[in-house]
C-alpha cells in the first residue's frame, strides 16, 4: 500500500492514504491533494510516499 506524508517546514503534518490501487487514480488524486495541501498549508510543502507493508 502507498501512502504519502505531508511535510511543512521538516515537520511531519499528516499522512494520506489513497483509496485506489490504481496508478492513473492515484495520480489524480495526488494532483487533488497536492493544491489542497498547498492551500491549506502554504508554498512550503514537500509529499513524500513510501510503501507500507
């Protein structure tokens, strides 16, 4: 499963889980997720994903 952390600053804020398995889906909702983090958060954030087992 991949899930993506939400970093401001060097400080974890939050951790996303997509609903999908599938690539396309996932990127679209990463698209989505990236300009409300933006928003919510500022110009200052990183998303990382890495893959829980």
């Amino acid at each position: 499963m991949i899930v993506y952390d939400i970093v401001v600053n060097g400080e974890l804020k939050e951790t996303i889980q997509p609903r999908k398995n599938r690539l396309k889906e996932i990127y679209d909702y990463m698209l989505e997720q990236t300009r409300l983090m933006k928003a919510k958060y500022g110009e200052n954030v990183v998303i990382t994903g890495r893959i829980v087992y």
